[in-house]
C-alpha cells in the first residue's frame, strides 16, 4: 500500500503512526527532535509529556474525557494502552509516570516492522503522497511561515504555560499531608496521590502580593496571542482578583488538615504524584510565566514548601493552532491541499487525550482513503465525533478556539430535559449512547468496501 508521511512525533502524531501500521500501511514518522529541540522538550522520545502528567478524569459513564478514554481503548489506542501500563495513583483521575510512558512509545514505534521514524524537521506542505501533520503546539517556525503562506492567513495562536515539579523529599510533612480531594479512589494509594499545603488567610493574602509584583516573562513584540482558559498561569488568574486562586486550583475543600483537624484552611495547595517511584510531584494548576528566581521565591512562600528544590521550573511557550472550521473539510483534510490531514492540537483541540484521539482518527480515515474506501461519518454522539465535529464545521469560525472534549459538544440526548436537574443521569445517557455508536462505528468501519 501507499506510504503515509506523519510529522510530528507527539500523542496524535505517535497514535496516527500506530493506527495506520496496525491497519498494514507503510508510515514514515518524522520527528525533528533531538535533532532540532523546543522549549519545552527535555528529550528525543516520542509522546513526551510537556506540561501536565495528568490524563484528566476516567470515568467514562460521567466525564467526557473519561469516555474519550474508552473510546480510544476500544479503538486498539497505543496511547490509553500505554498510559494504562504507567498508570499513577490520582484518585479519579488518570495520571501517567511520564519518562517511562514516552520511552515505551517510542520502542514500540520504533519496533513496528510497518514503521519507518525519520529525525528531520519537515518546512513545506508536499504536493504529493499522503501526510498528516500533527506537528502540535510548537510547530516550527519555517512550517508555521508554510502553513500560513497556503492558507493566506497568519496562524491562530494563543500561550500555554507549565506547572513546576518539586522533589517530595523537599517538602515539609509536618505542615503537608497526603489526601485525595474528598478522599477519591478506590485505594488508599490513590487517595494519599496528593499533597496538600494549607495557608491561613494570612499566608494567602502574602502570597498573592508577591505573586502580582513578582517578574514575569514578557512576550516578545509583536506577540499578541492570549491565553487557553484552561491552562492559565496563575499569576493572570490573581490579576483577575485576590479570591480567584482561591476559588480554582487553590480551592480548599474536600481536605481536612491532620496537623490541625479543627482549623480549616484558608486556601490549599496540592501537588501530584509524577512519577511512580513518588519522588516528584508536580504543583497542580501552578502554571507560570513567572522568571525563574521569582517562582523558587514566591513558591517557597507556601507552607510545606519553604525548602522546596525543584525538579523542574514553570514556563510559558506560544501554541499555534489552525483556524480549522475554515481551513479544513468533514475528513480533516487541508481543503486548498486535500492530500494533507491535520491532527492534534494544531486543530484546535485542548488536550493530551483529545489531541491523541484526532491523530487516531485522523490515520483511519487516511488508512481508508489510501485504500480507495470511504468511512462513514464519525457520528457525532461519540466524544470523538463530538470533537471533529466541532472543529471542522460545528464552531463558528470568527471566534474559533481551542476546546477541550465536554458534553456541550454532544446533541441532546432525545428525552431528557435541559439544565442541571438530573445531571448525573443526563451525562450516563450521553455516555451509554455514544458507546453504543462508536462501536457501531468501529464495526461498520471494518466492513469491506
């Protein structure tokens, strides 16, 4: 069969690789690291995890990412599988122990006889053959300059930032402790995945005060994107008033202080687990644009990590996306070069999951094309189809977004009525219908031509 050229070795690009070899097809992966690095990027592997270790929620009946989740590990997903295998202690959530989860992705891409991996950084659309770019949030800057010369419009951007990693031998125990926010998981393991770090009013107020006049990376000139509001750095959610931080990831709920069981805390900070030997965490909802002699400070204001070292320092890089409603047809295929899909998050998706499900389905529907097939639609009950959906035709183009994967994408469920009362039942019926289509789907999808 026809080869299938896929840039970007990241989650959609690392699961479009998989997904075409499994199906029989001949993939060149190119990846251009180690050769050319990012920012962001410590290592060459493959699927390397940049910001979070956290897959988000698992629960598939309640939580539309959990249903991405099933979807994708009943699609034969190299991601879930892999992400299943390093699986972390998180409660409800799925965390990922990340070094050991990108090594294994790349010696299982690398080990596929259908996989051929390429270190060059690819500059230009091809006329010819069949690609997916899944270049991702830090494409390069000459495939940027590309990208924006064939579509006739600069590409859409906007900034991500990442949370710092703190070693768990730094942290003061006898002001932390470990608990899962209102004791989730179905372990004690799970439950004890987090460490939380509590401030009295007192603490916060301080805290606060030297976060807004702590020094901050300025962007460059001429840099005018804004921020994902699900990734925003923390010091920008002060900048939005005192009580914000409070009310987000420094909520203090759900917790009970064993040091102090009477007294509740003002605020709290939680980190989690990162790796599974437990001797990192990483400060969860702490991304920052802040320089790095002002976050060992401003950090180490916070009780239980006044001795803190850190792993790894926050920071602030620029994540380019397409304007995709426009730009791309219902086959996530360039409408001006259509030989050419796109996947990932330069699509317009939010997300290590939702990013790995568009480049799944992305090689299907290249796998069949190259095979003279037409898939039927995705539907767009499914949480995948949902998200294809949304990004080729469903968004309103002028104000075009990145979004994660949620049930405000999803039609109505027939029969149910809108609004919060009966949520719980509301969202199992989304989840039971869109299995039920997305196997259906998958069925259909092997059926011969």
């Amino acid at each position: 069969m026809t080869q299938l050229h896929i840039v970007g070795g990241g989650m959609a690009g690392s699961e479009a690789a998989w997904q075409a070899a499994e199906a029989g097809v001949d993939v060149v992966l190119h990846e251009m690291r180690p050769k050319v690095g990012t920012f962001a990027h410590r290592t060459g592997d493959l699927a390397e995890m940049v910001c979070s270790n956290s897959f988000r929620s698992d629960d598939d009946e309640q939580n539309a990412v959990g249903l991405l989740h099933w979807e994708m590990r009943a699609a034969g997903g190299l991601i879930m599988a892999t992400a299943d295998r390093h699986r972390l202690p998180a409660g409800g959530a799925l965390a990922v122990d990340r070094d050991p989860f990108a090594a294994e992705v790349t010696s299982q891409l690398q080990a596929h006889p259908k996989i051929t991996i390429q270190t060059s950084e690819i500059t230009e659309l091809p006329a010819e053959g069949h690609w997916i770019f899944a270049t991702g949030p830090l494409t390069s800057d000459a495939l940027s300059h590309a990208i924006a010369a064939e579509t006739g419009a600069e590409a859409l951007a906007f900034f991500d930032a990442i949370a710092p990693i703190v070693h768990a031998d730094s942290i003061d125990m006898s002001v932390a402790w470990a608990q899962s926010r209102y004791d989730k998981g179905e372990t004690e393991e799970d439950r004890r995945a987090y460490i939380n770090c509590p401030l009295g009013r007192d603490d916060y107020e301080a805290f606060i005060d030297a976060l807004l006049a702590a020094d901050k990376t300025a962007f460059r000139e001429g840099e005018t994107a804004g921020y994902f509001d699900g990734c925003l750095p923390i010091e920008v959610m002060a900048e939005r008033g005192r009580e914000t931080l409070r009310h987000g990831p420094m909520k203090p709920v759900g917790l009970t202080n064993p040091h102090a069981p009477d007294v509740k805390p003002h605020a709290v900070v939680q980190l989690r687990r990162d790796n599974k030997l437990g001797t990192l965490y990483n400060i969860v909802g702490f991304q920052t644009k802040m320089k790095y002699g002002a976050q060992t400070s401003v950090f180490k204001m916070i009780p239980g990590l006044q001795d803190a070292s850190f792993a790894r320092l926050g920071g602030i890089h620029r994540n380019t996306f397409l304007n995709s409603p426009t730009l791309l047809d219902d086959r996530m295929r360039l409408r001006s070069r259509p030989n050419i899909r796109f996947a990932g998050q330069i699509t317009g998706v939010e997300g290590y999951v939702e990013s790995a499900a568009m480049g799944l389905l992305a090689a299907r529907l290249a796998v069949a094309e190259i095979a003279g097939r037409r898939l039927p639609p995705v539907p767009p009950t499914t949480a995948t189809g949902a998200l294809v959906h949304h990004i080729t035709g469903g968004a309103e183009a002028k104000t075009f977004q990145p979004m994660n994967v949620n049930f405000g994408l999803f039609p109505p469920v027939e029969g149910l009525k809108p609004g919060r009362r009966g949520r719980k039942d509301r969202y199992r019926a989304y989840t039971d219908r869109a299995k039920a289509d997305w196997q259906a789907w998958l069925a259909a999808a092997l059926e011969p031509a």
